[in-house]
C-alpha cells in the first residue's frame, strides 16, 4: 500500500515530464504562451528547476522501492500499474486534475524565477 507522500511524489513524476515538455514547447512561440513575460533565458532555468526536482521525486521512489508503469491506452484517465514492495496497485488520474497540478506547479516555478527580468507588456 502506497503512503500519502509516495501518492505525492508518485503524481509529482507523472507532472513533471509533462511539464518539461510544455515547456519546452513554448519557448519556441512564447508570445501565443501563458509564459509570455519571460525573458528567453528564463526558460532554461524554469526547465532546470523542474528536471532537478525530477531527478529527486524519482531517486525517492527508487529509494522506497515503488515502480510505475505506464498503461497505454486513449481515454480520459491516466493510469498506471504501481509496484509497491511487492505489492501491485492499479491508479488512474483524471486528465483534468493532471492539468490543475500541472498549473499549480508551473505557479510555483515560474514564481521562484528572478522577476526583475521579467517583460513588461
């Protein structure tokens, strides 16, 4: 049985991939973005933040011994199979609630950049 943090850093590595990939999206066209006030060499820094906190959230699980796996299949849940000391967990997210944690993390990110680069519009 999985504890509330594993729950936790379990969802913040599903987030965080996704979040550095929307990233990386974005710096190509940033003014049709939400992170159209950045300056261009923010968003390496907003990618390294998150890749290091990745790098964490996935040396804990290891730590702990819990392991996901991805289900591939088209509907409106993510859901994977979790692996947790021996036990087995199936666990699936709305994609919507993935979206709302996706926003409150890049929040937070975008929040510990230096804002005295930021662009007036």
């Amino acid at each position: 049985m999985t504890t509330e943090e594993e729950m936790d850093d379990i969802i913040k590595c599903i987030v965080l991939p996704l979040l550095i990939d929307l990233v990386d999206k974005w710096e190509y066209f940033p003014l049709a973005t939400p992170l159209k006030h950045l300056h261009e060499s923010q968003f390496q820094d907003l990618r390294d933040m998150i890749t290091i906190d990745h790098v964490e959230v996935k040396q804990r699980l290891r730590a702990t011994n819990v392991k996901m796996v991805k289900k591939e299949k088209f509907s409106p849940s993510l859901d994977y199979t979790i692996y947790v000391r021996g036990g087995v967990e199936n666990v699936g997210f709305m994609k919507g609630h993935i979206k709302s944690i996706m926003s409150q993390s890049l929040g937070k990110y975008v929040a510990r950049l230096d804002w005295s680069k930021f662009k007036n519009y």
